[in-house]
C-alpha cells in the first residue's frame, strides 16, 4: 500500500546503509549505552553526575534516530533514480534560477546523497512542493517561511546518478 505522505525515493547502497544504521543502533548501540548508563549511575548521586546525565540524553538521540529511520524504511521505494523526462519529480536532480541565483541540488531525502556534494532539498519543503511536477522552462513562486514570494524557474531536470 503506497503511502504518498510518507514515501520516500531511496536507491538500494542508501536503503542498504540505512538499514546497516538502524540494525547497530537496536543492537550495539543501546548495549553500548546502557552500559555507559550504569557506569555513570554506580559513581553515586545522579542528581550531579554529567556522565549520568550525558549519556540519557545520547540515549535519547540515538532512540529517536531509530525511530527516524524505521518510519524512513517503512515507507522506501528502493530502485534506481527515475530517468529525467524533463519533469520534476523526487530523486532528480533540479537546476533552477531561485531568487536570480541559479542552484543545483537534489529533490528528495537527504539520506540518498549522504555521500554527495549536492544540496538536497524535500519534496515537502516550500521549494519542493512549488516544482514538484513542474517542467523545465516553467517558473512558479513559492512563499518562503519569512512570508517573501520568491521567484524560481527550472532550468534543468537530471538523472540522479549519485554524485
């Protein structure tokens, strides 16, 4: 069942790390740190112990990454980067002239280009939900977060090919 809210475009080496991630961190990683927890906790009164205090709150980072990428799997579409038609869609590679600047950057989730130099915008945020689905030449505005209207026209719709 497609979930469109929710689905997101990864290629199978971002699924496949992803996943490497998220068995560590359910397995060695909560080892790792509730024994840096009971460590911390045998030197005495919690109320003044940094180590205690520091490695709860780690704890509690790396529970809501585990949360993070088992909704972020869930949901995958794992294959190849859809070929460019021209048209704006997630997992393309977008040039656009945004405020009279031109960018280049990646629509999707930043989990498929950890290892790229592109920027990587969502498909949800004000930028990616304007041209999602808009073709090169076409321009649109979207309102920023300050309220501005800002100006974008797409010039150039690629095929991620993961750089």
């Amino acid at each position: 069942m497609s979930n469109d809210a929710t689905d997101t475009f990864l290629t199978q080496d971002a699924f496949d790390r992803l996943h490497a991630e998220l068995d560590h961190l359910s397995t060695t990683g909560r080892e790792e740190i509730a024994k840096r927890i009971e460590s911390a906790r045998e030197e005495g009164d919690l109320k003044e112990n940094g180590g205690y205090h520091a490695a709860k709150d780690e704890q509690g980072k790396q529970e809501a990454r585990i949360r993070t990428l088992q909704a972020l799997l869930k949901y995958a579409k794992v294959g190849v980067a859809p070929e460019s038609t021209g048209v704006v869609q997630s997992g393309t590679v977008v040039t656009a002239v945004v405020a009279g600047g031109e960018e280049r950057f990646l629509l999707g989730n930043r989990e498929i280009a950890a290892n790229s130099e592109l920027d990587v915008y969502s498909e949800a945020s004000p930028l990616g939900a304007a041209i999602m689905g808009k073709r090169e030449g076409d321009s649109v505005t979207y309102t920023a977060p300050n309220g501005r209207e800002i100006p974008v026209e797409v010039v150039k719709v690629e095929t991620y090919s993961g750089q």
